[in-house]
C-alpha cells in the first residue's frame, strides 16, 4: 500500500511490529531503516508511544477548513485551547482555558474565562479574562490564593497598592466617633487554627467580628463558606479620623491649660503688687 511516497515498498508496514515508521504519507528518506526513521510524513509505534511524524524543522498544523487552528513548531504550541491542561505548559505566548499544573510562559499568558495553576513562570504578561486561582481549581475571585508558605500567602518585593482616585468616588462621607470605634476593636496576637503550627501558625490582627460592628466598610464575607476577611489597608481611613479626633481633644485641652498659665500669671502679677505695697506700708 502507498500513500503519496516514492518508495512504496515501505509506504505501509504493517504487522504487529514496533517501529517508527508504519503508515507514511510522504517519505523523505525512504532507504532509512523503518525502525529509527524519522525523515518522513506518518505515523509508527515507539515503545507505548504512538507517533505522528515530520521531518525535523517542519511543523504540525490542524485545520478546520482553510484556517489553521493550532500549530506545533519547534516545541512551542500555538493555537486556542479549551479543557484542562494537565502536566507542564511551556511557549512564548499562549491562550489557555482550564487547569495546568504548570505553565512556564516567556511573553505572555492569557486564558478565559478562567485559569488555575500551581506554578506558572513568565518573564512577561498573565492575563485572565476571567477568575485567576493559585491551588485551587475553583476561584471565587479574580486572584484567588489558597496557599501559604509559613504565614504568607502573597509576597511582594515592591508596594501593593489600591485605586484611590476622588475621580470615581461618590457620597463622601467622614467617619464620625472615629476615636470610640478604635476603642471598640482590639488588636491581638494569636494563633491561626487552619495554619501549620510546625511552619508558623502565630499572627496579629484583629477580629473580623468586632471590626464589622463598627466599620463593617472593611469586612467581607465569603459567599460560600460564610467565612471574614478584613481589609487591613482600608483601616487606615478610620485611624486617621481618630488620630483628627485625639489632636481635635488634645488643642482643647492645650488651649484650657494656656488659659489656665494666663490666668495664673495675672493671679502671679496681683500677688507680687500687693507684695509691693505691703511693703511699703510696712516701712513706713
């Protein structure tokens, strides 16, 4: 049987044999041994592996029609894939709906609507459509971490910051009693019961419960386990209405002891002019 090859003697192999080369297309180096064979267009058997061959240098495509679909070429995939990905993922760019146990990226990755990895390298851009996790398999938000080393779950070498822009704020409100609110909430050291004790399970904080009572602006709870969270930076806003408040008390009473130092000093002077005039009436 042959196939489009000019060697047709060896164009289909057949058998229960192992070899590379058992079904070929087009052959480019039809006296190769059919064993180690590589130089042509089909398919073999090596080992349990079943192979789909082109020469070295040359790529594999998958058409639907006339529009190529995905592409291998020189160990790099290229293509838009739907699924999980299981095992390693590794290219200059790529798209990427579902799971990957790893996925080692040069340029970039985008995936949609949502992608979860254990350990993803990139020397350029992750971008997710949707919902990003790190090991978890179902992110509930758009970067999702259930993971810690020791007591961190993510580390920064640069400064973590928040949309603040009074361009996109609305109904400004100041925090009023901001003072007695700090007083009602009580910073703590403490033991975190779902931590490793062998790999650091002691924190400070404070308790989501006792924050929400008086600012719950700052306290989240999780749709699905019912559990809080509190955004720590956001607090800021509430210690620096208190730090107002206490300046606000502290001018009052700097301004009640000024008075109190005049008042003094008029007593002060009225004392020493009586002084004087005692002792005048004195020497006479």
């Amino acid at each position: 049987m042959a196939v489009g090859t000019v060697a047709s003697s060896t164009a289909w192999i057949g058998g229960n044999v192992v070899v590379n080369k058992q079904l070929v297309l087009y052959d480019g180096g039809f006296a190769d041994a059919v064993a180690t064979a590589t130089n042509f267009y089909g398919f073999g058997i090596n080992g349990s592996t079943l192979r789909y061959q082109v020469p070295s240098g040359q790529n594999h495509n998958w058409y639907a029609g006339s529009t190529s679909v995905m592409s291998i070429a020189g160990g790099v995939v290229s293509g838009t894939f739907s699924g999980n990905v299981t095992g390693n993922c590794t290219g200059s760019s790529g798209s990427c709906t579902g799971n990957a146990a790893t996925a080692t990226v040069a340029s970039g990755l985008t995936g949609t609507p949502n992608i979860s990895v254990g350990t993803v390298t990139t020397s350029g851009q992750a971008t997710v459509a949707g919902y990003l996790g790190v090991s978890t398999t179902s992110p509930s938000y758009p970067l999702h971490v259930n993971a810690v080393s020791g007591t961190v779950s993510i580390y920064a070498s640069g400064d973590i910051t928040a949309f603040s822009d009074a361009r996109v704020k609305t109904n400004l409100v100041p925090i009023d009693d901001a003072l007695d609110k700090v007083m009602a909430v009580t910073g703590y050291t403490y033991e975190r019961t779902d931590l490793d004790p062998a790999t650091g399970n002691r924190q400070a904080g404070v308790i989501a419960q006792e924050v929400e009572a008086v600012l719950p602006e700052v306290v989240h709870t999780d749709a699905v386990t019912g559990m809080k969270s509190v955004a720590y930076g956001n607090m800021v806003a509430l210690l620096i209405q208190a730090v107002k408040e206490m300046k606000c008390e502290l001018d009052g009473v700097k301004a009640e002891l000024d008075d109190n130092k005049a008042e003094l000093d008029d007593n002060k002077a009225e004392l020493d002019s009586v002084k004087i005039e005692l002792a005048i009436l004195q020497g006479r």
